[in-house]
C-alpha cells in the first residue's frame, strides 16, 4: 500500500490527535477533574490511529467493538464533546453521565455492546456480524480489537471457530502490549505470536509491528477487505505498555521497566517523525504546529466538558436509565 503526501500527513495528525488526547486525560485524573481508573493509550497511539484510519477510509460501514486504550476511537465515533462528557461524568455526555468512559453503546454510531467480563467482547462481536451476514448487508463488516489478556479466555476461541465456520464478516485485532493487567505475557501464553491462536481455527492472519503506523493500517485495511469478502481474518499488533494498567497503577512493583530506556526507538510518533524527514514530507515546524492545534483543540474540549453540569441524582439512581434490562427490580 503505497501512501501520498496528504495521507502520510493525516497519518502523523493522528497520531499526535491520539497522544494529546491521553496526556489530557492523564492531566485530568491528577488534577481530580476525572474519576475512574482509566487505561492510556500512551506509546500505543499507531494502533489506535491506524484503527481511526481505517474506519474512516475503507469502503465499506464498519461496525466497532473497543479496548480500554481506545478513548480517541470512541470520542471520534461518539463525538468529542459527548465522550469527554461522559468521561467527566456529566449530564451532557453521550450516556448522560452515567456509563462513564468505557461502556459505551451507540449502535447508530457504530459503536457494539462492550462488557466488563473479560472475553465477552468477540463473542458479541461475532455475533452482530453474523447478523450482518444474515440480513444480507454486504456493505458492513466488523472489526473486534481485544488485548493479549483476552487471549486466555475460552469466549474468545468458541467466537472465533464460530466465525470461521460461518464465514462472518469480521476482523479480530489483537493489541498485544506484552501485559495483561499485572500479568507479562510469558506467564500467560506459550507462544509470542497470538495471532497463531486464529490460525488454528481455520482464519488467516498475521502479525504486524504495532508501533509501526503506516504497517498497521496496511494490516488493518487488508483485514477488513478479506472481512468484507465474509472471510474472517486476523491480525496481531505488537507494541509496548508503557504505562500501569490504569493511571495511578505502580508498575514497578511487578514489572521490569528497563524497556524505558528505548523509549525513542519504540515511540510510533517519534518513529514516524524519522520517517517524513527522511522522505522530505515534513519539517520540524510542521511537527511544532500539529502539536500546538492538537493541544488548543484538546484544551477547549476538555474545560466545555468540564463546565457541564453533573447528573441530577434522580437520573443517576434511575434503573430506567441505568440498566439495560429492569425485570425483576424493584422499580418505585
């Protein structure tokens, strides 16, 4: 897949969109203006920039599930001002407030049911696609991404055999950052390569350098043409948890950080920095100015959410509002 000019721009766009995102939601929690344990995607931006990507440009409608690193896909399917409302717990957010930042539905936004049982999410997912496959929409396709962690769950190898079987239209994307939880993938799986797990199913698949943006939309868009085709694929992309599993999380409790010290070789913004000064497509200066708009468009986002109101308390304690399903409650 060969990239013009204006495509590697919006790339790198992206790529910062995604990191400003995070720092200010980081900036957020330690100022007490956000609550929750919150999953960055920080050193992880080319996976969720590649997935914007490629939701935006592939000819086809793509329905999404989400990771919990995912929060600039979900504000860009959502809407900024929504989601970041939402994350602040504020009436004006997508969800009223009420969900928060990572439980969100919105199917007219293309957005699928996500559950807090870890390993539920591909099973949904395959079966909204089987759905799709069934009401004939050849014009839709899914795509599923989940992290290593998920890989240990039996959900995940029943929905994809099921998906193999049938022929359903979707990708399942794996973001392997080498951690789940506090858990390091060699204590969790005896293979490095997870997408192998797929392939024993009957799927293709492959494995792609997580870091790398340009590989990973490549990878990504590939995946969602064999989806569309009703051949479910898929495709694991490598990259590094830089972080705790949440802000706030010490990780050098139970984990080795002398990766830290190759920080700039694994960074995809700075990588890919390298890359459009080698190939003449960008300057420093363009670099300076994508990071000073990104950080006035974040900046404004966040205070508007921010000055909202919260919740009325009867909206909050509302089963209408906040189950999905009230049989059986005690409804006054």
């Amino acid at each position: 897949m060969k990239f013009t000019k204006d495509q590697m721009l919006k790339l790198y766009e992206e790529l910062v969109h995604v990191r400003t995102m995070n720092n200010k939601i980081v900036e957020f929690i330690f100022s007490g203006r956000i609550a929750g344990a919150i999953h960055p995607s920080l050193g992880q931006e080319a996976i969720v920039a590649g997935l914007l990507y490629a939701y935006e440009n592939h000819h086809q409608t793509v329905y999404r599930s989400f990771t919990h690193r995912q929060q600039a896909i979900m504000a860009r399917s959502a809407g900024i001002d929504g989601f970041l409302a939402e994350l602040m717990n504020r009436a004006t957010g997508t969800l009223g407030g009420i969900a928060g930042e990572y439980h969100l539905v919105k199917i007219d936004k293309l957005m699928l049911p996500l559950s807090g049982v870890l390993g539920v999410t591909p099973p949904t997912a395959t079966g909204f696609a089987w759905s799709l496959k069934l009401d004939g929409r050849k014009d839709a396709v899914v795509c599923c991404p989940f992290g290593d962690g998920m890989m240990s769950e039996g959900y995940v190898y029943e929905a994809m055999n099921i998906a193999s079987i049938h022929k359903v239209p979707i990708l399942f994307v794996i973001e392997n950052n080498g951690m789940a939880m506090t858990t390091p993938l060699e204590w969790e799986s005896p293979i490095e390569d997870l997408y192998l797990r797929g392939i024993s199913a009957g799927m293709k698949g492959a494995s792609v350098d997580g870091n790398d943006i340009e590989a990973t939309v490549e990878a990504l868009m590939e995946g969602l043409d064999q989806a569309g085709k009703c051949n479910p694929n898929v495709i694991e992309l490598k990259t590094v948890r830089w972080e705790g599993h949440f802000v706030g999380d010490k990780q050098e409790v139970y984990r080795d950080l002398s990766f830290r010290d190759n920080l700039d070789k694994l960074d995809p913004v700075l990588r890919y920095e390298k890359v459009l000064l080698e190939r003449g497509v960008a300057n420093e200066d363009h670099f300076a100015k994508v990071k000073a708009d990104q950080e006035k468009i974040m900046a404004e986002a966040f205070e508007k959410a921010a000055s909202a109101p919260f919740p009325k308390k009867e909206d909050f304690l509302n089963p209408n509002i906040v189950y999905t399903n009230t049989d059986g409650l005690p409804i006054k």
